[in-house]
C-alpha cells in the first residue's frame, strides 16, 4: 500500500505512436500533475405536463477531452521530451566530443506530431493509488521562472483527448537528477552572439504560448477531439526584475525601443572534459514594454522590465539548449 496522501502520488509519460493510443510510462519525474478531465453535457428533455425537473435519462456527455498545467523544477535529466513537445522539431542528442554530454538543441519549430501518453498515480485515503491515464496529451505552453534564493521552476500547459481508468498504473522509478538554481544563473545581455553578463538582476520569468484550434471534436470520433494544429502566432514573453543599476542596459532601451539579444543561462555541474549540466534559452530579438524607473521610498530604486519577442527574420524567435547525459529524449 502507498501513502494515502500526496506523498504516494507519481507521474510518468511516454512519447505516442499513434495520437490518443496508449504507450505504457517509462519516463518518470517529480511532477505536480493537474491534470483533469473535461466533459460537455447535453440535457434533454420537453415540456410535459406534470414534470418538475429534466429527466436524468436524457442527460448526454457529448463532447470529451483533458488538460491542465504539470508543475516541475528544470531537472539536470529527463527534460527532453517536454521540452520537444512544446518546442516541436526533430531533435537528437548529440554527445559532445567523446565525453558523456549530450547537447539537446530545442528551435522552435512546428510541434505536430508530439502527442504523449501521460500518466498521474492519485492515492486514496487508504493507500490505494489511482491511474489517471491522459491520452493524446500536447505541450501547449510553458512558463519558466527563477528568483533570488530559488530554483528554476516550470508549468508546462496540456491539452489532450482524453483521460481513462482503465490502464495498470506503471510502477515509477526515478533517475537521480540535480535541480537548476538561482546560484547557477546568468543574465546576458547585447548583440546577439555576443552578449554579456548584466548585474543587479534579482528575477527572470518566461512565458511560451503555442496556440492550437480545439481539434474539433468532429462528428464520428465519439465526442473526442482530434490533434490540434497551431492556429495563431506563438507568443514569448517575460519579465526582468532588477535594482537600478546601468540605466542603459534595461531603463534606456525601453525608452528607445532598441531591441537587444537575452541569453539566459544556469550552468550546473561538470559532467566530463569541459561540458557542465546546461539550460540555456536564447532569444534573439527582445522589445521591453516597461518601465521608466522610479523613486518610490528611502530604498534603493527597482524596475521591473516586462519584454516581448519578435523574430528577427534570421534567427530562431527562441532556441533552448539542455546538456546532460540522457542520450536520447
């Protein structure tokens, strides 16, 4: 028996084959799995003389799906398949001279065909662990953030066909894996491939939204709903928090609508040679929404910049880069 609590709970994913068909977990993380399902009901029923109330047998479940947000820390491992459903492209480690890092390079591209089978494990109050089996899940956003003191968090957004009871739950085992933190950090700043570290920064977070159309449901899939395709622009945005240090560097390109080139990067822990434990995330061409700095009480002056991407007609709008050891995805 589990922990009849949270503590017993578990998640594990798996790439499909075949959108919304079921593959057993074999990827498992420390996850916070929100994940629900979703119905749409039809109530029927006419007017008939002496009934009160809409008659149970006539209500219909006609439309079916699932989503949520799943909640993790940017781990040293094992972030590969997330990070290729939502970025999208064909992506394979490739080992770094003879040494055992790999290097994952996340452009963004079209994600159709990144469909997941994933899994969350719900103890009951007796101890007894519920499969709750998403099928056909797509990686539709992710928001990264890291603060002063904290680690690199991530909430990736789902939307899938479908959740069913009706699979065994996969027995998670988990891989020993560090965590991207605030010590690792650097902000850069400047011509793109040739940024440079800025200072006073206390906070970074990053949105990535990928839009896709609903999918349907179509009539003739029983209510479920078909993989979706991107439907709108992708939208990358953030937030830089920082003391009023340099003016120039965040204050005055706000002012001037100067676009700059952000690399933000956590370097971790030597694996071989000279390749370390890395996410990085580059964005090219960055606009800053705001603000104008100002004087708000006897404490140091602090600006919060909220940016917004552009693609600058060259490069990727945003490329991440994961080095670790995991050799494939």
């Amino acid at each position: 028996m589990a922990i009849g609590s949270g503590l017993g709970s578990s998640f594990g994913m798996s790439a499909e084959v075949t959108y919304g068909t079921y593959v057993a977990p074999t990827r498992f993380l420390e996850a916070t799995a929100k994940l629900t399902k979703r119905k749409n009901v039809y109530q029927g029923g006419g007017l008939a003389a002496g009934r009160y109330v809409q008659p149970g047998g006539r209500r219909y479940v006609t439309t079916k799906g699932a989503g949520g947000t799943l909640d993790t820390a940017v781990y040293s491992k094992g972030m590969g398949l997330l990070l290729n459903g939502l970025m999208g492209g064909t992506v394979s480690p490739v080992q770094q001279a003879a040494t055992a890092a790999y290097l994952q390079t996340h452009a963004l591209a079209d994600p159709a065909g990144k469909w997941y089978t994933m899994q969350a494990g719900v103890p009951d109050l007796g101890g007894t662990v519920r499969p709750y089996t998403i099928l056909g899940a797509q990686v539709t956003s992710l928001e990264l953030a890291c603060e002063t003191g904290g680690g690199l968090t991530a909430s990736w957004g789902v939307e899938a066909r479908d959740v069913t009871e009706g699979q065994t739950l996969a027995a998670p085992s988990y891989p020993t894996v560090g965590e991207f933190h605030f010590a690792q950090a650097t902000l850069k700043a400047g011509t793109y491939g040739a940024e440079t570290a800025v200072d006073a920064v206390t906070k970074v977070s990053l949105s990535i939204e990928r839009s896709r159309h609903a999918g349907g449901p179509y009539m003739g899939n029983q209510g479920l709903r078909s993989a979706g395709v991107l439907n709108d622009w992708t939208k990358i945005s953030g937030t830089i928090d920082a003391d009023f240090l340099d003016k120039t560097t965040w204050a005055d390109r706000f002012a001037s609508d100067a676009s700059v080139s952000l690399v933000w990067e956590f370097v971790g822990p030597l694996i071989a040679s000279t390749y370390y434990e890395t996410f990085r995330v580059r964005l090219p061409q960055v606009f800053f929404d705001g603000d104008t700095p100002t004087a708000d009480g006897p404490a140091e002056v602090k600006g919060s910049f909220p940016f917004s991407v552009q693609h600058d007609g060259t490069n990727a709008p945003v490329t991440i880069e994961y080095i670790s050891t995991d050799t494939t995805l």
